[in-house]
C-alpha cells in the first residue's frame, strides 16, 4: 500500500532549512492523511486533551474527541484525572456526550450498564433476561471501560493512546529543563487558572499543523501583531529546537506595560525573558514573570480545529476582586493576538487550495522552528499508510 508521505516528500522536507520543501497542500487538505495523523501520529506519542482545571470537582467528567475519537477525563476520587475511551462495552453506545458531574456511578442511557468513574463496570441490569442481572457469558470484570495511559503537567492532560510512547517523565523531561532556565519549576506550581477573564475556545477554519507552524515563528509579528511587537520586538526574539518541541522567546517582553495593574511575579525569574514553546503535537505554552498561558490545539476536521486558550496567575492576591480588570486587559490582549494568529491561519489553508503552492519554502533566519516542526511530521509518518 502507498505511504501518506513519498519518500521524495520526506526526502525534500529532510533538506537542510535553506533547500528544504515544506508539507504539500494534501497535507492540509486531504482526509487519509488526517487519518494518518490520527493513527500514526496523536495516537502514539503523547498529545494534549484539555487543562486538568476544566474538571476541577471529584466526578467531574468531559467527554473530548481527538480527530473523532471519543475519549472521557473524569476526575478520580483520588484527586486525579483518568481517561477512557468514551464507548460503552455493551454495544458501543457513546457514554457521556456533555460535560457532567457524576455523584456515584456513570450509566449508560442505552440499557442502563453502569460504571465506577474508575471505569469499573458495576451493573448489567436484565442482562440474563428480565429481572436477571448476571449471565455466565458476560465476565463483568472483563469489560470495564477501556483506559488511556494518562499523565498531567503544568495542569495539562495528555494521554497515549498506543501505550507505546516513552515514559511520560522522559518525554517532558527536556521541555521541564527548558522551563527551569527560566524559573524553579517549584515556582511555576504555584499558578492556579485565573478566576475570571482566564479562559476561551475559539473555532477556526484551518488544520492544526498551519496553527503550530505559526506559533513557532515570531517571524510574523510586526505585520500580524504591531501591537505585541512594541511591547516585544521582532529583534528582540530567538528560537530554540529539541526533540518534541520548539519555539520561539523574546528577550524583551516588558509586562509593565500590559495592565493597570502589576501582577504578583515568580521568585527568581530570568529576567525580562518569555518563551513560547510549542510541544508537540499539539500544545503551546507561554511563560511569562507573571502568568502562564497555554493554547491546546484541538483537530476537529482537516480544515477546522478549535483553540482552547487558558491562564493562569500566582498568588491569591491575583485572583481577587481587585485584580478584576487587570485580569481582562490582560486577557483581552491575548485574546485579540489568538484572533490575529487565526487570521492569517485561516489564510493559509485558503491558499493551499491553489494549485500554484507547492508547500512554499522556509527561510533560514526567520522559520527553522517551523521547519523543525515539518520534518517531525514528516519523519513520524514516514512508511504510514
Ligand atoms: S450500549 Fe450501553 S448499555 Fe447497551
Ligand atoms: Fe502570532
């Protein structure tokens, strides 16, 4: 069977950055190689699904798809999250479709067959014919609700759906180093999601490799952002490279002047340094002396995803009352730089219905993140079908 990728499309995407051919339109465009991504890709390294925040209860459950997956976080009486492939083990019925919180057991709306929020299953009510709850046939202890090897960091949640990604430690280990060159990462736990003006999701129609790609580069900011590039100028950035992740950072990124009021700031910062380094697939985090934001990448179709942005502060002082209008300048800020991003997003997936685009190029100086990110796409599906 054909691969999803030519070896003459990995071999060029593989040039040095200079000579380099970025991912063809049908990467963008084409459902199989969506699926490919789904399969070969999000399923077998860790990907991100949501912020442990947006569960924060015992028993609080959220049903996620990734690529048409349906998966289920449920926070554990133990404080932790799990997660389950969202499908009943009867006859395959979806079990939760809307974010709840469930007070004891999960049960299926089909014919009632129950579970713990452990994923046990409690009950198979008539299942040996009315008014008989047991059938030989039917092993009880055996069809409990599939799980997902989980693992939270920096109240993020990912998951590996193969079970067959490194240790989750030795995969975040070098994005943990990264942060600690800015601060202890003792510091960084500090941070609770703002209690207003923290979080939104937006849709947009474009693939989420065109979202990463932006992400990566700073590239863009005085013509998409002119109002982020006076507070952090194009030449003030830098990039930085490693295995699973990349990003950019500026070495001016002046808080002082975003809010009207001063934010509590982490002990022992780097300085006037923020980075953005986007982990891949699919999560992007922003490290700043006074806040922390990430952006989940959320694939939905090839060409429409959605944007879950969320932030956070330290201190309780930051989430009180009087910091409510700080927490909206600040908020509305990132939100008006997301929108801005998506634009131009939303642009290049209009562009890759031509005929005339071949992938582009990639200049050296200004887009080596972004090619970092195309050859690990390339190389990871590389031989898939
Ligand atoms: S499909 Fe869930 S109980 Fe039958
Ligand atoms: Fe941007």
């Amino acid at each position: 069977m054909k691969s999803i990728l030519s070896p003459d499309v990995v071999e060029a995407v593989n040039r040095p950055t200079a000579t380099a051919s970025a991912l063809p339109n049908a990467a963008y465009r084409s459902d199989d190689f969506f699926q490919a991504e789904r399969d070969h890709l999000f399923s077998t390294t860790w990907t991100c699904i949501g912020n442990a925040c947006s569960i924060p209860n015992i028993g609080d459950a959220r049903p996620v798809e990734l690529l048409g997956m349906p998966l289920l976080m449920i926070r554990q009486h133990s404080g932790s999250i799990a997660v389950f492939h969202n499908v009943c083990r009867h006859r395959g019925n979806q079990l939760v479709r809307e974010p709840c919180t469930y007070k004891g057991s999960v049960m299926c709306p089909y014919h009632g067959w129950t579970y713990d929020t452990d994923g046990t299953l409690l009950a198979t009510p008539h299942v040996g014919g009315h008014g008989t709850d047991h059938i030989d046939s039917i092993d009880q202890t055996e069809r409990g609700l599939h799980s997902v090897r989980t693992a939270e960091w920096l109240d993020l949640v990912f998951v590996n759906i193969s079970n067959t990604a490194p240790a989750f430690e030795d995969f975040i280990a070098p994005l943990g180093a990264r942060a600690e060159s800015l601060v202890a990462l003792s510091e960084l736990e500090r941070v609770r999601p703002a209690t207003s003006h923290g979080a939104v999701t937006i849709e947009f129609a474009g693939n989420w490799k065109l979202c990463i790609e932006n992400n990566l580069e700073s590239y863009h900011l005085p013509w998409v952002h002119p109002d982020l590039n006076a507070l952090s100028r194009l030449e003030d950035h830098y990039d930085y490279e490693s295995a699973d992740f990349a990003g950019q950072g500026t070495l001016a990124y002046d808080h002082t002047n975003v809010t009207s009021l001063m934010f509590p700031v982490f002990d022992g910062w780097n300085g006037r340094v923020a980075e953005y380094p986007t982990l891949y697939p699919n999560v992007f985090i922003g490290f700043h002396c006074d806040h922390l934001w990430t952006r989940i990448i959320e694939p939905l179709e090839v060409n429409r995803s959605l944007d879950h942005f969320q932030i956070y502060y330290l201190d309780d002082a930051a989430h009180s009352d009087a910091y409510e209008l700080a927490r909206k300048e600040r908020f509305d800020v990132w939100k008006k730089v997301i929108l801005e991003d998506l634009g131009v997003v939303e642009g290049m997936q209009l562009g890759r219905r031509s005929p005339a685009f071949d992938g582009g190029v990639f200049s050296p100086a200004m887009d080596a993140p972004s090619h970092h990110f195309a050859k690990w796409v390339a190389n990871t599906l590389d031989g898939k079908v």
